[in-house]
C-alpha cells in the first residue's frame, strides 16, 4: 500500500490503514507522541488553535501549498544551480516573505491589538519625559519596544506560562477606539504569534536557501558600509529582500526545542556572523521588492478550492429522512459501479468520509479490492470501525490528500466531491486510464487553480471567460430545497452546463462520458453524475 502512496508514509500493524504525506504523518507523529505522554503539553501546541495547522489539504490551504509542495520544490530547484551562475529569489520565497508581512488574525486579537495600542501611548509618554535618552538610544535598541508584546505573548505560549498579559482592563479610551484603526499585530513565527508545526517544516528549506548565500552574507556588512545604495540597487533580487524570513530564521533557532535540534544535526545558524542591521534605506527599497519585481502567478496567490474537512461527522445518528436519501443516492452510484467493475478490480473511494460508498461496495464487490481516500482521520478510523463490524478484509484506508495518492486502479469514485475535488479526482482517473463515477458537490467552490483553469473545454472557452464561468457557478449553487422552485430549476441548468463543460473536457483524453441525473431527483439538491469510460 505504501508504494501507492507519496512518502513519508506510516502503515499500522495490520497493514490496511495507511498515512501520507508530510503533513499528514507529522500531525500523526505529534499526536502519537502526546498520548504517550499527556504530560507534554507543548507538543501538542505544535498543531496550532483547535489544532488545525496543516490539516487541510494543499488545495485549500495555501500553507499546506507552501509547506509541501511550493518551497521544498523551489529550494531544491535553487540548490540544483551551480554557486556560479547569477538567480533570482524562488517566487515561492518571495510568497513567503510577503506572508510574513501580512497583519496577523489570531482569535483574541483585538484584545492584543488594544493592549499594543496601551503600550505604545506608554513608551511615546516615556519617551517624551526623556528626550535626552531618547537621542542616545540606537535603532536596535528601539525594535525589541515595537514588537514587545507580540513577543511576550507568543513566549508566554512557547513556554506555557499560562499567565494573562494584562489582568486588568484597558482604559476606557482604549476600549472607545475602533478595531479598523487598531495596530495591525506583527509575525513572530510563520503563521502569526505562534510557534507552530509550520515552523518546524519551512526551517530546514529556508536553511538550506540561506546556506548557499552565506558567503556573500559575510560581505553584507561590508556592503553597507562602502555602498550599500549601490548595492541595495545591484542585489535587488538577492537575499536583502527576506528581512522579515531573516528575522524569523534567527527566532525560529532560538526556540529552546530548536536549539536542542540543530546542536544534535550538527546545524549552525549561519547568521550568527550579522550582528549588523539592515540600513533603513535598504530595508524600505526591499519592502516593496515583492510586489514591484515579482508577478506571482495566479495559481499561486489561489486560497479557496475543495471546502475544508470542517469536523461535521455525526456517526450513526442520521435522521430517518436523510439515511433515505442517503440511500437513494448510494443506489444510484452503485448501480453504474457494479456494471464497471470485474473481480480483481482496484476500485478507489475519493474523498470517501466516513466510508458510505467504499464500504458498500467492499460488501457487494467482495472480489474487488477497495481503497478509501480520505484527508480527515476520524472519519477514516470510523469507516475502519464499520468495515471491521462487517467483517470486511477487501478495504484498505488512506489518509492522504488526494496529490499524495499515486497508486493504479480501474475504477475511481466519489460521492459528493467539494468544488475542485471533483476535477482532481477526474484527473487522476485520467492519468491511469481508469473509469470513474463521481457526483459533484458545492459548484460555488469551483475556482481557477494551480492545476486547473477553467473553463476547461474548448466549447466553454469561447464563449465564456473565467469570470462569467465563476458566476455560472454560483448559480449552479443554488439548488437548496428551501429556494423557489423556478430558481432551483436555474440552478439545476447551471449545473449542468458546469458539468458538461468538464465532460467535453474529459472527452478529448479518449473518453466516454456523460452527465446524468440521480433518481429520484429529490435524493440530492446536487444530484448530478458524471461517468466517464476509456474507449
């Protein structure tokens, strides 16, 4: 099972559920390595608020995106050239760079933001008192001020000293001012004020992107002092355009679990030579390097996609009208599965949840081999619970996003399949020329991607552009049951128009496909499916 699957990859004991994909088993690891020890509660603060870093898939999270995908694969690329030969910063770097710089949102920053603006009218009320030790102090000296409570907040997290910044409430004209015209907070790690598994994963990368240009790090310095406009000029697309990944790089490494790490891997901070700050005139033209010398490509800036695997999973307590049309819709799926499949068939269950399909078909396919595709864990370690009350032994479990599955089947189906999923579970039937039986989900989710543009048809192309096909999405939405009935008939079209853009699509890889409707159609608001047979 692991071979069809990208590594890392774990497999339990009896061989049938399986974990891949860096974030993924990372998440397993931490998880695994606290129920051993309650105790250590700070391992389990490595997963972030309501412990959700790097849960959703690359699709939809654009630091999942980051974290496996888009920097590992840019600094192995960079490394690749040789010392010689002039680059330009990854793009991905740059992405990175400027997400540092974005204002962060954490659940309780308002309150932060009104205790920075407290601070801040204290140091300006200090300072005023003292003009003299004001004129003496030094930039550096300044900094720490500016970003001390952002600093004293995530450190009071890192160490776990569960002690209030500030018991009391803020005066009354602190709490009069509006949150629009609150101080943005500052990032002190990736994702905000947090040390989070995020950190954890981009260090190595950026270690490895600074490690090539620590030569010429050592004659920064030097730079600065003779010319550093001129060279502020000529360096624009070198490393003095990360300030903000260089201060985050020194912080992550004074992270006492860090430190511990490097001295073990034998890592040395390669900055520790810069005790140097950067001039202000320099770090003002490096400010805007991202946006003025950089145009990132859409599919990068992309955040949305497939909906999130929201926690919604209600195990057994379905009510008695939605279990009925739950099996309607099951019937239907089934039904176009069991005239596809032959026995020794590899049937996969994408975005298979808790298991409604697969397990089904595990049960009436017994000599086909059934693999559920699943990104969420608890909805797959209850799909297991169910097929093991069955007794079923033809059903394998894999907790991946959907890229990190690479294995070879006949048949590929999902149930429901949110926004884009639809279009990647399409895609890897196609790649391995198997058949597939997929009802679409949530329309309003489908937008531009790194892997798709749509519309995807040469038809659609002509006479739709992106923007009127995401609105066609929008009304292939609304199907709810509570609408009128002649706007549920408007969005019963657009769905089919969406649908058939992507079977005409489909048809040019030599495929026959069509788009039929569930019966009865009140089984579903989204009863749509989509068939499609290698010819």
């Amino acid at each position: 099972m692991v071979q069809s699957c990208c590594l890392p990859a774990v497999v339990e004991k009896n061989g049938r559920f399986c974990r891949a994909g860096l974030a993924v088993v990372l998440r397993y690891i931490i998880q695994k390595t606290y129920e051993a020890d309650p105790s250590n509660k700070g391992i389990l603060e490595l997963l972030g608020f309501k412990r959700t870093c790097l849960k959703a898939c690359a699709e939809v999270s654009e630091w999942t995106r980051l974290c496996e995908i888009s920097i590992p694969l840019a600094v192995e690329n960079f490394l690749k050239v040789s010392h010689n030969s002039h680059q330009n910063i990854p793009k991905e770097i740059l992405l990175f760079e400027n997400k540092l710089g974005e204002p962060v949102r954490v659940h309780n920053d308002d309150k932060i933001r009104r205790q920075k603006v407290q601070q801040q009218k204290m140091l300006d009320k200090t300072a005023s008192t003292d003009i003299s030790s004001k004129e003496d102090r030094t930039v550096e000296n300044q900094e720490p001020g500016s970003a001390d409570l952002e600093l004293r907040t995530a450190f009071s997290k890192l160490t776990l000293q569960k002690m209030p910044l500030a018991t009391n409430r803020e005066p009354s004209h602190i709490r009069k001012i509006k949150t629009s015209e609150l101080p943005p907070l500052e990032h002190i790690f990736a994702e905000g004020l947090y040390f989070t598994l995020t950190d954890i994963v981009l260090l190595p990368c950026i270690h490895h992107f600074l490690e090539k240009h620590s030569l010429y790090i050592k004659l920064v310095h030097k730079l600065f002092i003779y010319h550093f406009k001129a060279a502020c000029k000529k360096h624009q697309n070198n490393i003095l355009q990360l300030p903000l990944i260089l201060n985050w790089y020194k912080r992550v490494l004074e992270v006492p679990g860090i430190k511990q790490a490097t001295v073990k891997c034998n890592i040395k901070n390669i900055l520790n030579c810069q005790s140097h700050p950067l001039p202000n005139e320099c770090q003002q033209n490096t400010s805007t390097a991202f946006k003025e010398s950089e145009n990132i490509p859409e599919e990068i800036q992309f955040i949305g996609g497939p909906r999130p695997t929201i926690t919604k999973l209600m195990v057994g307590k379905m009510s008695a009208d939605r279990a009925l049309r739950k099996q309607q819709q099951l019937n239907n799926l089934i039904a176009l599965v069991t005239k596809l499949a032959k026995p020794g068939d590899v049937i996969v269950d994408f975005c298979s949840g808790g298991g409604h399909v697969g397990i089904v078909l595990g049960y009436i396919l017994p000599l086909c081999q059934i693999i559920l595709v699943e990104n969420k864990e608890q909805s797959l370690i209850c799909a297991e619970k169910r097929s093991d009350e069955l007794g079923l032994h033809n059903i394998w479990f894999i907790q991946a996003n959907m890229d990190n599955f690479k294995g070879s089947f006949n048949i590929g189906v999902a149930l429901h399949a949110c926004g884009v999923a639809t279009d990647m579970v399409i895609e890897h039937c196609i790649k391995v020329g198997a058949a597939f039986v997929i009802s679409p989900c949530c329309y309003g989710f489908i937008q531009n991607t790194s892997k798709f543009a749509f519309p995807q048809s040469h038809q659609f192309k002509k006479v739709l552009s992106y923007k009127e096909h995401m609105i066609l999405c929008r009304f292939a939405d609304q199907t709810a049951v509570q609408l009128p009935p002649e706007r549920r008939q408007i969005g019963k079209q657009c769905m089919g128009l969406v649908d058939l853009d992507r079977a005409w699509s489909v048809e040019r890889s030599n495929y026959s496909v069509q788009v039929i409707t569930m019966e009865p159609q009140s089984c579903s608001p989204k009863n749509n499916l989509i068939t499609g047979i290698p010819v």
